[in-house]
C-alpha cells in the first residue's frame, strides 16, 4: 500500500497486508457475484431500452413520465419481481417499509415478525412500545412477534405456533440493525417464505431487504411476495440523492402505490422533477459499488481479527448484507474506531465525532459518517450505541481502496489485543 498520504504504523500496514493474503480467495468470489449482478443490470437497461428521454424532467401530475416506468421495469428485472415502485418521493426506507406496510394491510389483519424485533424507527410506525400517533396499531392491524433463538437463527418451530391460517402478513428484517444476529441470505429468506405460504398459503410474505441488494447471485424478490428498500443505501450506488423502492407481486405493488399517491391513480401520477437520471446512474453503478462495499466489509474482518477482536461476520462467512459488526469492548475504542472512519471520509473529514443522546435510544451514540449524500449507508460510515457489548457497525464504501485505507485509520486508534 502506498503509505505517503496517510500516517499509518507499520504494525498496522503489516496486519494490513497479511489481512489482504487472508481475503484473496473471498474477494475472487466477490467480483464473481458483482459482475454477474452488474451484467444482469446492464441487459435490464437494455431491455428498458432507456434512451435520453427517460432522464427528461417531468412536472405537476407528472402524467407519462417514461423514464419513471423504465425505471420500475428495470428494479422489476433485477429484483426478479412482477412490478416495482421506484421513487424519488419516499423519504427514507422507514418511509418506504409504512407505505408498503399500510398498503397492503387493514383493520383486524394481523402482521407477525419472525425475525424478532424490527429496527428501532419502524417500532413507531407498527405501535409498539406506546402510542404513535397514526400508527399500524390504532388503525387495529394487529401485531404479533416472534423472537429469534440464541444463536440468532428464525425459530422455524415457533413459526409453526404463532402463524396460523389467517394470518396476513409474515415479516422478515433481512439485516441485524444493532444487534449481533445474523444477516439472513436468500436460501434462509426462501425456506422462511415457504413454511410462512405453508402455513398460511394466502398471507404476504414481506421482506425488509435494506443492505441486502446485490450482495447475492440471488434477488429475494422471487421467494417473497413483498420487498422494500432504501436508494441511499445499496440500490442508489451512492448516486441517488433520497427515495426508495417496493417490488414485489403486481397487484401488492399496485396497492402500495394508492397509499404513496391516491387511489385509483397509483403509480400514474407523480412528476419526477429532473430525479431521473441521478436514480438511473445509481440503480447502473448499485452492483459495483456494493461488491465493494462488501470487500471494505470482509477485509475489516480480517484485519480486527488478526488484531483479537471478536467480529460478525467472520471474513470467510457467507454474507446477506453489506454490515460489518467488531466487539471492541469498551466506550474508548468505539470512539477512537469511529473517529478513525470520520478522518478518512471526502467529506467532513476534520469533524470529530462526539457520543450524544439520539432520539429513541437508552444510551448515547457515535456515528461517523463524511458522506456526499446525508444519511447513505453505501457511503462508508461506522455508528455505535455506548452500551455492552461495546460493539460498533460499519458499512459501505464507494470504492475498496478509500475504504481500506479508512479501516487502515480506524485500526491505528485501537490498541490490538493479541
């Protein structure tokens, strides 16, 4: 590694390098599953036949807009589902995961997760905990939950008490949030939909897919019947500036898009204001930028490993999403990790990061995060609760070589323990 620009020890470019020796054989695996994603992106471009004209501004209605019904198809193609809602409209992927979730369900139904419980932002909008106003709860949809076993796998014989033949929806978190579970991949996500459909053959099988697009050969949107996610996270290949994205079976799509819009005008309506081509160029860039990503996550493995520290994954382990989870112990190597991350981000790079009490949450928190686009997890970033087990997660990088040398940073604070 060239070591002029940044001061970085020798004991840590060692560990670096050994590091590198480590991930060969899992970075050819990598690019392996990033080409084919991203060739599998370029033939639904073409399929679209997306021209010029699907990047041109539209206004007001937005009645015709092309370019917004190229890009449904092309999420459709890629995610291998029936349809797709792809829009600059939804705010954030809790936005995204409300519209999907009230679109589709009503009074007395009843959503059960088996994936224990979902993100801290989503708990509002389901109503658990308290009261939220216009919540899923005090519309009267009901919600059940079934909690993870130890090892942090779905309980398939617990699936086999808590669904029953009514129920209406099956939910799935596919990433861990804070928590060291694992990320499910798309073999786990098909066998819970297929006991889910066993169980309940008409319930809607939903998966919260955010981190997890392009991280596998498979696309779970042919094993649910549901999904959603967030363009600043994988999907928008840090180039989409906000929005989101359902997919799923066509008429789950068409009810989600009466909740975003109105009834009776769904997706016909909704003028993109000039959104268009930054969305086409992030959907195109999503599988490169994610397979690397993913390497920036699998090499921090590696090295935090060699160091002593416990990870999750372990660089050798099959991935679901793009998160990489290291047990640093305590309050003061969280800090110094995440301001090693913020030292070597494009933006904000002089900022330290400072523990502050987050909204929502028991304890302080540290996030770094030097991002182009406010909030996007495919940029890299690394954020913490300041509580056991003293745990940080990072995620992202646009490209491998600015994410190693970050790692390279982040490492350089935290003494290593063997």
């Amino acid at each position: 590694m060239d070591n002029s620009f940044f001061e970085i020890s020798p004991e840590i470019l060692a560990l670096g390098e050994k590091a590198m020796e480590m991930v060969k054989p899992y970075f050819k695996e990598i690019d392996e599953i990033t080409e084919y994603n991203q060739l599998k992106m370029l033939k639904a471009f073409q399929n679209a036949k997306v021209s010029e004209s699907c990047f041109t501004a539209s206004t007001g209605y937005g009645y015709g807009d092309r370019g917004r019904e190229v890009l449904d198809r092309i999420f459709a193609e890629v995610l291998d589902t029936e349809d797709a809602l792809v829009r600059h409209h939804f705010a954030s992927g809790t936005h995204t995961l409300t519209v999907a979730l009230f679109g589709v369900l009503r009074p007395g139904d009843t959503m059960v997760s088996v994936t224990g419980l979902p993100y801290d932002t989503l708990q509002g909008v389901i109503g658990i905990g308290g009261e939220s106003s216009g919540s899923l709860k005090e519309f009267g949809i009901n919600y059940e939950q079934l909690d993870l076993l130890e090892d942090g796998r779905v309980d398939f014989e617990g699936m086999k008490r808590v669904i029953k033949p009514d129920t209406k929806m099956v939910y799935i978190q596919r990433s861990r949030g804070y928590s060291l579970r694992p990320t499910l991949t798309a073999k786990e996500i098909g066998a819970i939909s297929e006991l889910a459909h066993r169980l309940a053959p008409d319930c809607i099988v939903m998966l919260d897919n955010c981190y997890g697009e392009f991280v596998e050969k498979t696309a779970p949107g042919g094993l649910v019947d549901l999904m959603a996610g967030s363009l600043i996270k994988n999907p928008g290949g840090g180039i989409a500036p906000t929005g989101g994205y359902i997919a799923g079976k066509k008429e789950l799509v068409e009810a989600c898009s009466y909740r975003l819009t109105t009834p009776g005008t769904g997706k016909e309506i909704g003028c993109t204001l000039g959104q268009n081509r930054e969305l086409f160029m992030g959907a195109f860039n999503a599988p490169h930028v994610t397979g690397e990503a993913v390497k920036t996550a699998v090499f921090a493995s590696a090295l935090f490993e060699l160091m002593g520290y416990e990870v999750t994954p372990r660089y050798y382990e099959t991935r679901g999403d793009i998160i990489q989870a290291i047990l640093l112990g305590n309050e003061e190597k969280l800090i110094a990790f995440c301001r090693g991350i913020q030292a070597a981000s494009p933006v904000d790079s002089f900022v330290t990061p400072e523990p502050w009490d987050m909204p929502g949450y028991d304890s302080k928190v540290i996030m770094a995060a030097g991002a182009f686009t406010l909030g996007a997890s495919i940029e890299l970033s690394a954020d913490a609760p300041l509580r056991e087990p003293y745990a940080v997660w990072m995620q992202g990088g646009l490209n491998f070589h600015t994410g190693k040398t970050a790692v390279l940073l982040a490492a350089g604070g935290v003494p290593p323990l063997s």
